[in-house]
C-alpha cells in the first residue's frame, strides 16, 4: 500500500514538473516586451533599466550600455529591487555602466 502511494506521488510529480516550469517561463516578459514598452515610454528611466537589464540576460552588451546611458539622460526616478529595497534609477545605471567599462577593459 505504502508503495502504492509513493509511486503515485513520483508520478504526479513528473507530470506537474513540466507544467510548472511552463508556467514559470510564460509568467517572464520577452525582450521584445522590454523593448516595446521602452519604445512607448522613451522618457521612462524604469523601462530603459528594465530593457538594458533584458539585454544583458540575452547577452547583448553594447545594447544594454547603450539603454542605461538613456536611463541617465532620463529623469532619475526611484525604483523597487527584487527584494522591496528602495534605488534611484540612475544609481543602477551608472554602477552598470561603471561595471560593463570595468569588464570591457580586462
């Protein structure tokens, strides 16, 4: 019986694994989101931190530094983190841009 239920876990665990990690992939904007709502709000420091951020994740470099110094020529706006801390938009922008110049020269 006791067999019984454990196989019975390990297989509802293998059908729910795929699901779930579906779900979690869906839920991630795309870099063409990032780059459509950059597009709507050019002014909006969030969105060009967000979209060079984006950029990053997909290993493009020169496109991220470029988003950041557009965060700086917009205006500095204050931003939450992933762990509720409170940053101005051009804090992030230019330790970003400080680190990417740091790595470029090595």
């Amino acid at each position: 019986m006791t067999r019984s239920i454990a196989l019975c876990i390990l297989a509802a665990a293998a059908v729910a694994a795929p699901a779930t990690a579906f779900a979690q992939t869906a839920a991630q904007p795309t870099l063409a989101s990032y780059e459509t709502r950059a597009q709507i709000a050019p002014r909006d420091s969030g969105a060009q931190i967000e979209l060079a951020q984006a950029y990053l994740r997909a290993n493009r470099p020169a496109d991220a530094a470029v988003a950041y110094r557009r965060a700086l020529k917009a205006d500095n706006e204050m931003m939450e983190t992933r762990t509720g801390d409170s940053v101005w938009s051009h804090q992030i922008a230019t330790a970003a841009l400080a680190k990417t110049a740091t790595v470029a020269t090595r």
